[in-house]
C-alpha cells in the first residue's frame, strides 16, 4: 500500500516538476534575449562612438558631414511622451475611477472590454486618421498652415496610450479589498473622502505603475508619430512650443534607417540612438514592476 502511495505521488509529482523546469527555462531565455538585444545594439553603435568630433549630443544632424546630433529626436520623444501622458493620465484615471467606483460589474467589464479593443488597432491605422482629421483641425483651431506638429503627435499618442494605462489603473483600484471601503464608510466618510483618503493611498503603486508603463508604450510608437509630427530635425523653437514641428527617436528610426548603409557611421548612429530607447523602455519597465509588486504585496 505504501509502495503505491509512493508511486502515485511521483507520478504527479512529475507533471509539476516538468512545469517548473519549462518556467525556468523560459525566463532565463527571456534574459537571455533582451541581453542579446542589448549587446547587439551596444556592438553596432561602436563605429560611432569610436569617432570624434561626430557631435552625439549637439543639435545638428548632418549625416553628410558627419554630425550626428540626437539631442533633437531625445527631446522630441520626451516632449511628445509628456504631451501624451498629460492628456492620458488624467482622463484615464478619471475613466478607471468611475467604471471601478459606480457601476454594475456587468457594465464595468463591457467598457473595459470596449476600451481594450483600442489596442488593437495597427498603429498606421492611428495615424492615417491623425493624417486625415487630427492635423486639419489642429491647425484650423491653432491658425497654423500646417498641422504636422509636436502637439499632434502628443494628442494622438495619448489616444494611443489611453486604453492600457485606463485597464492597469482600473484593475490597480478595483483590487484594493473591500474591507477598506466598508470600514471607511461605517466611519461616516463620503464617497469622494473614501477614496481620496482610502482607496488612492493603497492603489498609487498599481496606478503608478500603470503609468510608468503607458510612457514606455508611448517612447516606442513608430508609424503613427512619424506621419503627424512634421519630422524635422531641430528644437522646437521656443524651446517647449508644442506647435513646432519636430522628432522623435522612433520617426528619425522608421525614416533613416532603410536609407543608411549596414555597417556604416550614419547606421551606427541609428542604432545607437535605438539603444537610448531600447535603455530608457527597459528601465521604465523595471521601475514599473517595482510598482506594480508593492501593490500586489498590499493586496
């Protein structure tokens, strides 16, 4: 009897085993993919950062005499990205509060699953519109001729960003317990102290986190930005005037990149900036993992 209780036991022992071992296997193949992303870039952009005088983080980019300026497609990128998060992070939290706080469940699921179909959609799909509507009324309501502009890119990356920042925030509040809540409101609190005071102390790790996530999402949009912001390869001038042309890391990427020679300075200094973007999204995503495990240990 004991011998066949003994068998049994590693006979189910060994299908979790199997599932273990295969769970290892695959995170340490993830490491070792993005280490050779990584090492990859690092390789490439060393024509480059072998070189002199190649003006990396001045503002003129002139592949033909050998500068090779990024401070214009960083700041681009970081501009477009605090444009989209402005117009994101308010309106999404507002959104998540509201379908989290006071509707049925029914209907909270059936938005959120609208919502979640925005993911969905192709990113060119995004700008064709961005082409076809949002530049027009952008420089009808800014009496501009164009509206191919840094303020447009932002508008339509924040629509981009909207629904996963919206969905990680919702599920951020949604999973505070409900004791909190019910403990608050036998202490005669309202609704909005409840959740000022209760529910947004125990969900701004989640909702952070869903942020810092929604800015790397937003960092790495090629096609959409590419078509609206009017890719010109300067600061905007005044410096944070939003209705100036500009860059961003990923339209001078999708541009450049199939005119550059493989192994050449100008192809190095693509792929260098790719690894500025490629550093920057991985530390916001470790960042916003930090988050997101303070909340689930609250939880």
């Amino acid at each position: 009897m004991s011998t066949l209780l003994l068998s049994q036991s590693k006979s189910l022992s060994r299908p979790k085993d199997a599932v273990k071992v295969y769970c290892q296997i695959s995170a340490m193949l993830s490491v070792l993919i993005v280490a050779i992303i990584l090492g990859t870039l690092l390789l490439q952009s060393g024509p480059v950062l072998s070189l002199k005088d190649t003006g990396l983080f001045t503002t003129e980019w002139n592949p033909d005499t050998g500068q090779y300026g990024m401070v214009p497609m960083v700041f681009g990128s970081v501009f477009v990205m605090s444009i989209a998060i402005l117009i994101a992070g308010p309106l999404g939290l507002m959104t998540a509060i509201y379908i989290s706080e006071t509707r049925s469940s029914r209907l909270r699921r059936f938005i959120k699953s609208a919502l979640e179909l925005l993911t969905g959609i192709p990113s060119i799909v995004y700008g064709l519109i961005g082409v076809a509507y949002l530049n027009v009324w952008v420089a009808d309501a800014f009496d501009l001729q164009s509206g191919r502009i840094i303020l447009t890119a932002g508008i339509l990356l924040g629509i981009m960003v909207l629904p996963t920042f919206l969905t990680l925030a919702e599920d951020a509040i949604s999973s505070v317990p409900l004791k909190f809540r019910e403990n608050a409101k036998s202490l005669g609190l309202y609704r909005h102290e409840v959740f000022k005071q209760v529910i947004v102390p125990q969900a701004k790790a989640g909702i952070a986190g869903a942020g810092l996530l929604a800015i790397g999402r937003a960092l790495g949009e090629t096609m959409a930005v590419m078509l609206v912001i009017g890719s010109l390869d300067r600061l905007p001038s005044p410096l944070f005037n939003p209705l100036s042309s500009g860059q961003t890391i990923t339209s001078k990427l999708g541009r450049e990149i199939g005119e550059s020679a493989f192994g050449s300075v100008h192809f190095s200094a693509l792929v260098f900036m790719s690894l500025i973007l490629v550093s920057i999204t991985i530390t916001l995503t470790l960042i916003s993992q930090y988050f997101l495990l303070r909340k689930n240990s609250r939880v």
